[in-house]
C-alpha cells in the first residue's frame, strides 16, 4: 500500500498566536477528553477511597496519590492521546495490530473489563444506597416506618436504591451523547474543583505537613489500632489498590485516543492519514519536513492543554479530599471499622458540618454528582473500546451503530452489577478484584506500549527523551503494583 502525500499546514488562528493571557484563556476550551477520564477516577477513587485513606494515614500517603496523579494523568494520558493526534491512528487500532490473532490483546482488554467492572460499579454505587438509608432513618426520622432499625430489612434497603442508582446513572449514559457526556462532565470536575478547594480552605490543613507528605516518597506510616482492617491486616494489598483506583480504568485510557480523534486534534482530523495508518503498519505517511513536522507540534496545544487540566483537576481533587480525612477524620479517629467501609460517606459529612451546618446537604448533593458521573461515563469508555476492536478485527463491523454497543454494554453492567450488590460483598474485595487486573496490569501495559509506540515513530515525530524515560519509568511502577496487588490477593486467599 502506497503511502499517502500528507501535507500539515501551518498553524493558524488560535494556534499561531502568540503567547498572551488570552491565549490561554481561550485553550481552556481545549478540556473535554481528559474530564470524562477524570470523572471515571473521582467517583470511587477520590470521594471514597483517598479520604478514607486520609483518615487513618494523615499526610503520610500524599506522595503516593501524587505519584499516582502524575503517572495516569499525565504520562498515560499523553502518551496515549499523542501517538493517535501525530499519527491519525487510534490507540485501540495500533494494539490490535499486534503480533498473533489479529485484536488478541485488545480482546483481553475489553474482556477483563467487561468482566470486572461490575465490581467497581458496585463499590461506586453501594456507598450511595447506604447514604440514602441513613438519610430515610436519621434525617427523615423513617427508620421505624420502614423498618430501618432490623439490620436484614436495613440491607435490603440500601441494596435496593444502590440498583435504582446504579440503573437511572446507567440509563442516563444510554440516552447521552460522547458530546453532552463530555459537557456534563466539566461542569462535574470544576464543581468539584471549587467545592473540594473552598472546603480545604474552610477545613484549615498543616501545610507543612501537607507538603512533607507529597515528598516523602517511600514513606510508609504504620496503620493505626483504629485503622480499617483492609489498612492493618492487608497493607500492601490496601495501598496498590488505592494507588491502582486514582486516576481512572484502563477503558477510559483507551477510549481517549478515540476521543481525541473526535475532537479531530492534530493529524487525527486529517481522513487521509487516519484510513492510511489504521491499515497499514508503517508510519510512513508523515512527512519528512522537519517545518511541517514543526506545525504538527502547534497542533498537539490543545492535547496538551486538556492533559494538563486533566491531571490539575485530578491532583487538586485528590489532595483536597485527603486533607479532609487528615484534618477532621484522623484526629477524631473516625475511619470506618470492620462492615463500615460503604458508610464512610456519611462520615465525611462531619468535615463539612464543622465548618456549617447548612455544607452538609450541598456536600451530599456534590458526592452523588460525582459518584453518578463515574458511573455514567464507565459505558462511554468501554463501548469505545469495544467498537474499536470489532472494526480493527472485521473492517465490516464499522458499519455496527456504536449506540448498539453502548446498549449491550449498558444492559449487561446493571444485570452483572447486581450479583455483586445482592451478594453482600465487602468493599475491600470489590475493589481489590478490580485493581488486580485492570487499574495496575492493564493500565501498565498501555503505558510501555504507548511509549514504544511514540518512541518508534519518526526521528522528527518522537517524544522528547525525558517523557520516554517518564513513559518507561511510569510502566515498571505500574507493574509493581500489579505485582503487590497479586501477591496480597494471594495471601488474603489463603
């Protein structure tokens, strides 16, 4: 197959400005792919888990969260997002042509999601049904009409609302679109920028502590007698877990490429190069001028500015959630003990009633936003990929209306979700399962494929040493929490 002519224009308008305020005010137009991505994190990793982490552990974890941040939504992310905006080619195109059965790896990928994410839905949205009962029983005062008080008739309850959220949040993805998904979304992330932000402000941390914490890489403070049993019992196990839900699925990496592609950034707007690079496996479509080369990098500004903002709401909202639980939780040892881990929302909500009474039901409403987001932009990520294999296996299969992916996708989450909710699971376990597989393993390994991938482009195309380091480096830690990950299973097994 003959290689196309592509020629990349100079950058124009917004892109050939020069650098000013206005400038970059205009390319905070640029956030979009990277908020659906960080709404897929900050339902259970952030609202839930970093807290939680914050509780029993104070400042002395931030530099894992930090590391975390950086690696996901910042090497990942980029990586990812640049190889399918410099060479036309989505990311899930790229791995299925991998050597073997054509697909194979991304055949896994889709696989193990699609057979794991139920747990993470359900660990999402359970803390939901049990916020829901305390609100009937302690707020409403309907704890004796409906049978609040007995601990079997209680579960049922909080296991019925966590299926109607689960399926109206479900619902709601069938009936968007990628670009209202998309909108909905920023306005998720910037109201839990400037909630979380205002909060932190309110709740007064040690900054010194706070930064000490963000340093000490290594550090591992010891959990506490009041520690949730997952932290004193399961340590590695906990900490890989809550290192691997930080920053968002493997899906949703994939996916972005994809998205990226909609937003037609660089050379993924350009048909031509786009339909030549997705059948064949040489990258010698891109001009060897190093001035259009040049242009090409202009193009990436916006990738580059949603990335950034990405990983900006992602570190800003992780930092401001564990400073709550280490300023207001820590001291007042309220971390949730043993069957207590779905209830820690309701915990949370001392952080913002010692500020004001009146925070705490706009706290409930901001942590159901979030929690709902995450939800519903799980089926947009895993559709994604999904179409994406079916057309790079069987060029036919383009022709399937994407709608009818997300429909089968939808249908089978809320129906798998529910033998993890009814099945009286701990939280720990939902969470664990998924981290094992997806959130470390797999995300580790699109991270050192998408390094390759740009390391091998072009000598004019390829990333700067230093971000291929990053990319190299991001991979092994990635791996090493798989490794944790399974060696606790292991022994939680036994």
């Amino acid at each position: 197959m003959t290689a196309p002519l592509i020629q990349i224009p100079p950058p124009e308008g917004l892109y050939a400005e020069p650098f000013s305020l206005r400038k970059c005010v205009r390319l905070l137009g640029s956030f979009g792919p990277a908020a659906v991505v960080a709404s897929l994190s900050l339902g259970a990793g952030e609202t839930i888990m970093v807290c939680g982490l914050g509780s029993w552990s104070a400042f002395g974890l931030l530099w894992m969260l930090v590391l975390s941040v950086v690696i996901r939504a910042g090497f990942v992310m980029y990586l990812v997002g640049r190889y399918t905006a410099v060479t036309g080619q989505s990311f899930a195109h790229r791995v299925a042509a991998l050597p073997g059965p054509r697909g194979w790896l991304l055949m896994l990928f889709v696989a193990a999601e699609l057979a794991i994410l139920a747990t993470g839905l359900t660990a999402i949205a359970k803390p939901c049904g049990n916020l829901g009962v305390f609100l009937l029983g302690e707020k409403l005062g309907l704890a004796d009409t409906l049978g609040l008080t007995n601990p079997d008739t209680a579960r049922l309850w909080v296991n019925g609302i966590t299926s109607v959220f689960l399926g109206a949040a479900l619902a709601v993805s069938l009936g968007s679109s990628y670009v209202s998904l998309e909108k909905q979304q920023i306005i998720i992330c910037g109201l839990m920028v400037v909630g979380t932000a205002t909060a932190t402000i309110f709740v007064g941390p040690d900054l010194i502590e706070m930064f000490w914490g963000a340093i000490r890489f290594g550090h591992l403070p010891p959990a506490p007698d009041w520690a949730p049993p997952a932290a004193k019992n399961e340590y590695t196990l906990n900490l890989a877990t809550i290192f691997g839900y930080v920053g968002g699925s493997l899906s949703g990496y994939i996916a972005y490429s994809s998205w990226v592609g909609l937003h037609g950034w660089g050379l993924a707007g350009n048909a031509t190069a786009r339909d030549y690079a997705n059948q064949s496996s040489r990258q010698d479509h891109l001009p060897a001028d190093p001035q259009q080369a040049a242009h090409l990098r202009r193009l990436l500004t916006p990738l580059r500015w949603d990335v950034a903002l990405g990983a900006a709401v992602l570190l800003a909202v992780t930092v401001a959630f564990l400073s709550a639980g280490a300023t207001v939780l820590y001291p007042k040892q309220l971390s949730p003990g043993a069957g207590q881990e779905f209830a820690l929302l309701t915990k949370q909500a001392v952080i913002w009633e010692q500020i004001s009474a009146w925070l705490v039901p706009v706290y409930y409403v901001a942590i159901l936003l979030a929690l709902w987001g995450t939800i519903a932009s799980v089926p947009e990520a895993v559709a994604r990929v999904t179409h994406d294999l079916l057309a790079a296996v069987r060029p036919e299969a383009k022709q399937i209306p994407f709608r009818k992916v997300l429909t089968i996708l939808v249908a089978w989450f809320f129906v798998s979700s529910q033998f993890w909710n009814w099945g009286g699971f701990r939280f720990d376990l939902l969470t664990q399962i998924g981290a094992l597989v997806t959130v470390n393993l797999g995300v580790g390994i699109v991270c050192l494929l998408a390094t390759y991938y740009n390391a091998t482009l072009p000598p004019l195309y390829r990333t700067r040493w230093w971000v291929t380091l990053g990319g190299v480096l991001s991979g092994i830690v990635l791996l090493i929490a798989f490794v944790a990950t399974a060696i606790g299973m292991i022994m939680k097994l036994r």
